[in-house]
C-alpha cells in the first residue's frame, strides 16, 4: 500500500512552529496571560486543522484502499477508532 502523501501540511505545520516559538518567547518577555492563552488557542486550532486534513486523507486513501481489496480492512478498521478515541 502506498501513503498518500501530506506534503501540503508542511507550509502549515511549519506556521504552527512559528506559532509555539511566538508562544515561548511571549512567556519569556512576561506578555499577558490571556495574551498568551489566546495564542495557545490559535497553535492548537491549527494543529487540529491539520489533523483534520491527514485524518480525512487516510480515510479516503488508505482505509477506502483496504475496503477495496478487502485486505487487512479489519485492522484499518480497529486502528482509524484507536486513533479517533484519543
């Protein structure tokens, strides 16, 4: 089986390490705490965004792929729950 690939999250992935180093240098400057809360919110939401997109890849391309060839369907099954009960 081949991984689809999520090269596209990297662009974002690398604004969120932006974001946690803008999140560290704001504690280390002493910045407000909702100041520091909000942008918290920001870097998780992106996070999720990101989530998100790979979660809905691997269901349209892995988990589909083992549907279709009816191989190893069972464990994508298992896993994709393991995965969403986190």
């Amino acid at each position: 089986m081949n991984n689809p690939c999520h090269d596209k999250e990297i662009k974002n992935l690398n604004r969120i390490e932006g974001q946690i180093k803008g999140i560290k240098n704001m504690i280390e400057e002493r910045k407000y705490c909702v100041e520091i809360l909000n942008q918290i919110s920001a870097a998780k939401s992106a996070l999720s965004s990101v989530e998100g997109k790979i979660l809905k890849r691997h269901i349209r391309h892995c988990v589909k792929e083992s549907i279709l060839s009816d191989e190893h369907f069972d464990e994508k099954i298992d896993e994709l729950l393991k995965v969403l009960k986190r």
